[in-house]
C-alpha cells in the first residue's frame, strides 16, 4: 500500500473514531441525563424481569413530578427536555461545524484513484 493511501486511511480512521466517540458520549448523556431527570412514572412500570430501576436506583430518590417541573425562561417545555435534549443538540450542532471547518483534513488521492 503507498504512503499516500497510509496516510488517507489514518486520516479517516481518526476522524471516524472522534465522530463514534462524540456520538457515544451524546447518547449516554442524553439517555441518563433524560432517565434521571425526567418524570417518575412507576404507577406505569411494565411487569418485565429486569428493568433500568434495578441497576440505576428507583426515579423516587429525584422527586421528579410534573408539578416540580421548571420551565425555563418561559419555553413551555420541561428542564429536562432542555438541558438533557435541545442544548447537547445544540453542542453537536457547533461540534459538527468545528469537526468540518478545523479537524476534517481532505487528502489528496492523486490521479490514477477515484
């Protein structure tokens, strides 16, 4: 393999890997972050043999109620679905513009590879 397809390759290897890692951390964020503050619904639970209250805690410890919601600078919408949805939204948002502006690096395949 020659020097420049090497070189190619890394390239998209490590661009891959920052976009599967900033991908990754959004969705463990976004789950938890939604779980945890989100509302307490155990009068809904499903009978299952596992569920997420058995490896996390039960939502009762958060006191999460719909009456206990803020709605931040007068959205409508709860805090949660703010800070746990809308602005790491917006966070990727601003990380796709600097991953295509300053980190993405466009190789040179040369003449005879398309």
């Amino acid at each position: 393999m020659s020097s420049l397809l090497q070189s190619t390759y890394r390239h998209s290897l490590r661009e891959a890997i920052v976009i599967l890692l900033a991908w990754l951390l959004c969705l463990v964020y976004t789950t938890a972050f939604c779980y945890m503050r989100g509302y307490s619904a155990h009068q809904y639970r499903v009978a299952q043999k596992y569920h997420v209250d058995d490896m996390v805690g039960p939502l009762d410890n958060w006191n999460r109620t719909p009456e206990s919601l803020a709605t931040p600078g007068g959205l409508g919408i709860p805090d949660w679905v703010l800070w746990g949805v809308i602005v790491p939204w917006g966070l990727c948002i601003l990380f796709t513009i600097w991953f295509c502006l300053f980190f993405f690096r466009e190789d040179e395949l040369g003449d005879n590879v398309a």
